[in-house]
C-alpha cells in the first residue's frame, strides 16, 4: 500500500541511522578516553572490580611509603649502631693500652678521661638515632613492649589464623607448672644461663643440655638445641638463625617474657632431647602455655591496632555513597594518633580530619581515610558483614560530628583496641613486621652493651681488664643486634620490591579490565562513518518515496 501519512522505509532508515550514531560515539568515546568502561553505565560490574582494584593500589602505595619509613628507621638505627660499634673498637684499644705495666699514672688517667669521654658519646649517638619519633636503638620502640615499631607490610587484612597475617606469642613469665614453681621471683636478663633459670622449678626435669625449642611453620619444623652454659641470649640467637629469619624471638627483661614473631601462623614446642614434654614451667616461659609434646602453642594475629563502626544491617556494595549509610554532607571524622604515650592529650598527638560529603563512594571514601592520613591510618569494608574498620600501627581515636554509627559505632570510641597479646582471638588486621627495637645505651639490662657503665675504670690494670672484657661482650651483642637489623631492612626491600611488581600486575589487570583496543575502535571508527552517511543517504531516499504519489493526479 502506498501512503503519505505512513512512511515505513523512512522509519527503518532512522532507527537504523540511529542505532550506528550511537555505536559511533560509543566508539569516539573509547577512541578519546582509551577505555571501553569508563562508567558504570558502560558495564557496572566490571567497573565495580575496577575501581576496588584501583583502591587498593592507592592502598599499595601507602604501604610502600610505611615501609620507606620504616627502612629510614632502621637505615638511622643502624647508622648509629655502627657509630658506636665504631667507639667500642676505640674503648677497647684504650682499655687494652691500659694494661701496660710500665705506664705512669699520669698516663693511665689520661688514657681514662679519653675512655670516659668516648663512652659518654654513646647514648648521645643512641637517643639522637630518631626518624619520624621512631628509635630502635634507645629503647623507645623496645621489642616485647608495647611501644614495639610495627610496619604495614601488605594491605591485604587477614583473620586470626589465616596465612599472610602478623603473629605473635609472649611466653609466660611469672606463673606455669603446678605448686610454688615460678620464675617470677628471678631478675631473669639475657646473660642468665637456661641451667640457672631451670634451677627454681624444683624436682621436675630443668632445662638443660639437649632441650630444644621446636617452631613449626606448615610443613617446615625449626630447630633450637640448648648446649651446656647457653644463655637465654644465646637461645634468642639460635631461634633466629635456626628459622633463617621466618620467626624472629626477643626478650623483654621489663616484663621477663620472651616473644615470637612470625608473618606465617606457627607454633611452638619446649622438649626434652628425648622427644618428651619439657618442665611445664619452662614450656610456660618459653611458649605461653604448659602443653604436653607435640602440642605447641595457638599463635593469634597481631600488629597494630583497629577500631570498628557498627555493621549494617543490610550491609551495602563499594558503590554505595555514604549518604545511603546516614552520612550528612560536612560530617566531619575525626582520627588522632596518640603519640608515644598512647593516651589522648599527648604534646606529640597527630590529628587529622575529613569533611565528608553525602555523595562520595563507600569504595572512594576508604581512599581518602589512607590519603588524609598519608598512610598511618587504612579503611576497610567488608561488603558481606557491612562492617567498616580502621587500622593503624598506632593508638589511635576515631570520632565523627554526625550521627553515622557505620563510621564511628555506638558512642565515640575513645581508644582504638589492640589485638590479643596472647591466647585469644585477634581481628582482621594488615600484615605487619614487627622491627626488632633494641637498647644501645650503657648499662641497660638484658641489651648489648648492658656491661659498659659510668663504674668502667681503666685508671689501674685490673679495671682495664674487666673493661676489656666487657666491651669484648658489647661488641658481640652489637653486632648480633645490627646483623636482626640489617637483615630485617633487606626484608623491607625485597617486600616493596614485591609490592611494586604486584601493584603493576594489578595494574595490568585493571588494563586488561576497561582498556579499549585502539587498533580494533580503530578501524570500528572508519566503518561506523561509512556505514552513518550511507545510513543518511538511505533516509533521503526513503524520504523522497511519498513524492511519488504525485504523478498519479497528473
């Protein structure tokens, strides 16, 4: 049928016409953004991956400036350990000087203002070695104490257990075994002989030559064999070399405990050469527990400290705005870092704040907790439990002006919760490497140069002698304390090597996700063109059909 009123070739033109105009700019579109989803109206759930995997590498990249700080740390650390390694050399030359006997004592008490004024330059050189507030060598960040320099190593949170995550465990050290047997009543130092600390567990087997520390890490058993007059220095250094730095173990005379740290779930055994369970208080000082052989000791996640909002009852994606979850537009959170004292108030408290604004992203917020506080605090949201957490390796507050509990939870929450310090169940933290911290000032119990002190006198030849062999002792402990160091700067360095290589991987993979393939839109480009002008041509005709109806009233 012909008609004027309808023209049916016409209207298949246009939708046709249309159709390729539309796959024509969606072509300009990935022609001029290289990407084919820039949206996510474009493809929402691959967009979606997208953009959590571009969060976590922001997230990456924070970690990596933490571990350039804490390199930086350790690179000050060990620069000033090396300083006064440097001295101690110079203490011995003057402390084995003074042994002559054919020196005067005019001589003999000038060698000593020189020993005296050389000594006194270590705790200078100690306390001076701070980066960013951070000491390892004067006892600020002491390993085994709750001050201990903690590093993100990952940005990855794992649960209690779970591989990849920071662990711990701090022997017992005032109680175990049954009866009055105790260790609590010894000054316990690294000096004291395992035999002597055995001595006051009464009638049971003490440790003794052929007892051994057993660490198990998967498959890999570790092995730690106490030979006759070892030190608990001694069997320290042997748990560290035996692991090859898997699992690294400290002493805190402070609080006489001895602690293990690992970045792998792992377990420990205390037993007899025989195989046997050891002395039950022994296996309490040395693993936190009097377990029977063979059992070990439940290591739990630790390294740093976190504190949550409440969960949602209908837990929301990434891609919810904070406005779904009750955030007002300039609420402001509030996140302050307690200093070295750990309590709010402090000279040395960092605060930071965020204006929020309805309209961000859940998945965009997270990026700005990281970046407002250039990495010392991370964001996390499980879109499962619908619970939002904060991470830091310090203590830490969290408040926020509006009325959001998914932000802050019920009330503000005044102090950031430590995970577990032994035996119970840790929360899902980033893993973290615990930086050995040590003491090199003089006369410290239990550090290396516990033996240098202001009594050292070489002004006669019996002093000199003993100075001699205290300093001897010094520089052994020294340089086994730079060896942790170094060793746990390299691992530093090998993890942002890593990290660097994961983040161009993600990268990549992000890439792989919305990149466009230039060369295919390419030449999609030149035929879309072609096919558009003949599409228009095609609706001319169609438009000049109706006109034919004219030459049948001529």
């Amino acid at each position: 049928m012909t008609s004027i009123n309808t023209n049916y070739g016409a209207l298949i033109a246009l939708q046709s016409l249309n159709r390729t105009t539309r796959e024509l700019d969606e072509v300009q579109n990935r022609v001029n953004t290289g990407l084919k989803v820039s949206s996510a109206a474009d493809n929402g759930a691959v967009f979606a991956i997208a953009e959590g995997q571009r969060a976590r590498v922001l997230s990456i990249s924070a970690v990596q400036d933490g571990i350039d700080r804490a390199t930086s740390v350790i690179g000050v650390g060990l620069s000033a350990g090396e300083a006064i390694g440097d001295i101690l050399k110079q203490l011995k030359e003057k402390s084995v000087a003074a042994q002559a006997t054919d020196l005067s004592q005019d001589q003999r008490d000038a060698l000593n203002a020189d020993f005296s004024a050389l000594r006194n330059q270590i705790n200078q050189i100690a306390n001076a070695a701070t980066f960013n507030g951070s000491n390892v060598v004067n006892g600020a960040n002491l390993s085994g104490t709750g001050n201990q320099f903690n590093v993100v190593t990952s940005d990855q949170s794992a649960s209690s257990g779970s591989a990849g995550a920071g662990y711990f465990l701090r022997g017992t050290a005032g109680t175990g075994g049954t009866g009055s047997e105790t260790l609590g009543a010894l000054s316990l130092t690294t000096d004291m002989t395992i035999t002597d600390i055995s001595s006051t567990t009464g009638t049971q087997a003490g440790a003794s030559a052929g007892n051994r520390i057993e660490i198990t890490v998967g498959s890999s058993v570790f092995v730690a064999t106490v030979a006759a007059g070892d030190t608990l220095g001694d069997l320290i250094d042997k748990v560290n070399t035996a692991s090859g730095g898997v699992v690294t173990a400290s002493f805190d005379a402070t609080n006489k405990q001895i602690t293990y740290n690992s970045t792998q779930a792992f377990s420990v055994d205390f037993l007899t050469g025989s195989g046997s369970a050891a002395n039950s208080v022994m296996e309490g000082f040395f693993t936190g527990a009097g377990a029977s052989a063979g059992t070990g000791a439940a290591f739990v996640a630790g390294g740093g400290y976190q504190a949550s909002g409440t969960a949602l009852s209908a837990p929301v994606s990434m891609l919810a705005t904070l406005g779904d979850v009750s955030v007002a537009t300039n609420d402001v959170l509030t996140l302050t870092l307690l200093g070295s004292d750990g309590a709010s108030g402090g000279g040395d408290d960092t605060t930071y704040q965020l204006t929020l604004n309805a309209n961000t992203t859940v998945q965009d917020f997270l990026a700005q907790v990281s970046s407002a506080t250039a990495g010392r605090v991370s964001a996390h949201y499980n879109q499962d439990t619908g619970l939002l957490t904060y991470q830091s390796q310090e203590a830490f507050t969290a408040a926020t002006s509006g009325t959001s509990t998914f932000l802050e939870g019920s009330g503000t929450l005044t102090a950031a919760l430590a995970p577990s310090s032994n035996g119970g169940s840790g929360g899902a933290n980033a893993s973290s490497l615990q930086v050995a911290g040590f003491d090199f000032r003089l006369g410290v119990t239990g550090q290396a140069l516990s033996g240098i002190t202001a009594s050292l006198n070489i002004s006669n030849v019996s002093g000199a002698e003993a100075a001699t062999t205290a300093i001897d002792a010094a520089i052994t402990g020294l340089n086994k304390n730079l060896a942790t160091l170094g060793a746990q700067a390299k691992a530093l360095d090998v993890q942002k090597n890593f990290l660097g290589k994961l983040s161009d991987s993600i990268e990549a993979g992000i890439g792989n996700l919305v990149d466009a393939d230039l060369a295919k839109e390419s030449a999609r480009l030149q035929a879309l063109q072609v096919k558009q002008q003949l599409g228009a041509q095609a609706l001319s005709i169609a438009n000049q059909a109706p006109s034919i109806v004219l030459s049948f009233f001529r």
